[in-house]
C-alpha cells in the first residue's frame, strides 16, 4: 500500500511531527514548512514534516506524548 503524500495539518502535528496542531502552524508562520492546498483543504507534505522533524530539536525534551509518572504519597 502507497504511503500518503500529504496530510491534514492535524495529522501532522499528532502522528508525524509528535507536536500540537498550534506548533505546527507555528512553523508554518515562520516558513518552515509549505501548507497546500488540495479540493479545498490545507494539507501539508509528509516527507516535508519528516524533514523538518530531524532538522529542528525540541525544546524542553521529546515530541512524543510522556505519561506523567504517578505522585509518591
């Protein structure tokens, strides 16, 4: 099966680029990264997000979702 070429901006930011929907348009605004637009939805490029993932370092620690550690009584 094809890998999609492109994704919603939500798709990206959650399951791709391990971030918020409000990051990534973040690096939209700053010209990271290329919106399209496709039958009248923003999408943006896979290979475009996997890119700027290995490019720019997170701050503060990893992309992906950490479940908080359970508080010591």
């Amino acid at each position: 099966m094809k890998e999609k070429t492109f994704v919603s901006i939500r798709e990206a930011a959650e399951k791709i680029y391990g971030c918020t929907t409000q990051n990534l348009y973040k690096q939209i605004r700053r010209g990271n990264l290329k919106v399209y637009e496709r039958f009248g939805h923003r999408v943006v490029s896979v290979e475009e997000v996997k890119e700027l993932a290995d490019f720019i370092e997170p701050r503060g620690g990893d992309r992906k979702f950490i479940p908080k550690k359970s508080e010591k009584k």
